[in-house]
C-alpha cells in the first residue's frame, strides 16, 4: 500500500510534536518537515530546486501543475523525467515539499490533493473541538 507523503509528513509531524527523541533525531538526521519547509520565503524555495537542477518559475510551474492532481505527483514526474540531482536521499522530500508550498502560495485558487487534505485535517480538528466543548 502507497501512503501519500502529505499523511507521511502529518504522522511525522504529530509524533515529533509528542515526542522529543524523535524530534531530536527529525534535527540531527536533517530530515524536513513541511512545517519547517513552510518557513521558506518563495526565493528559497526556488533556489533549493535550482540546487537540484529543477529550474522553475511561476509560468513553468502553472504549466506542469495543470496535469497532476498533486505536488507528489508532480514531483515523482520531475524525478522521473527531468532527473533531478539529490545528495541525499531526504532532499527528494524538500522537492515535494517545495512543490507543494509553491502551489499554495501561487495558486491557491486550483488547490492540489496536500491543499485538500490539509482543510480536511483542518475540519477534523474543528470536529474534535467541537465534541470537546
């Protein structure tokens, strides 16, 4: 079974949240995190995929992004086509996540399943407040 790197990166994030030797091997290893990721201003980004050899702007990107459903999608496409130099294994992580930041910032309006998936966690999380009152 394929788990989409989006529930990957929540089980992640909710466990190092709770657990500090994770969250400390998370740190050492350099493992990202999306959250983290989300701290990266667009140049950033940007400049992490050029370190890649993936070179992209807005307009290359709206273009790709219009056949895939998803930035993992667009990514496992990026890695297969354009081969994407990567010195660890991880930094095809900060490629997704890359992806995926991008695509919310630039086109919120045309949302990827990881835009998606993060309001229903969002509504979950209402719905457990919710029940909580």
């Amino acid at each position: 079974m394929k788990i989409s790197y989006i529930v990957i990166n929540r089980m992640l994030e909710e466990n190092a949240a709770k657990d500090s030797a994770l969250r400390e091997k998370l740190k050492r290893t350099g493992k990202p995190l999306l959250s983290m990721s989300r701290k990266l201003s667009d140049a950033e980004l940007l400049e992490m995929l050029k370190s890649f050899d993936v070179v992209v702007d807005k307009e290359k990107f709206e273009a790709w992004r219009k056949d895939f459903v998803s930035a993992q999608a667009l990514s496992e496409w990026i890695i297969a086509t354009q081969k994407p130099k990567f010195a660890r294994n991880f930094e095809q992580d900060w490629l997704w996540m890359a992806l995926a930041i991008l695509w919310e910032r630039w086109f919120p309006e045309s949302p990827s399943f990881e835009m998606i998936d993060d309001r229903i966690q969002a509504g979950y999380g209402l719905l457990h407040d919710r029940e909580a009152m």
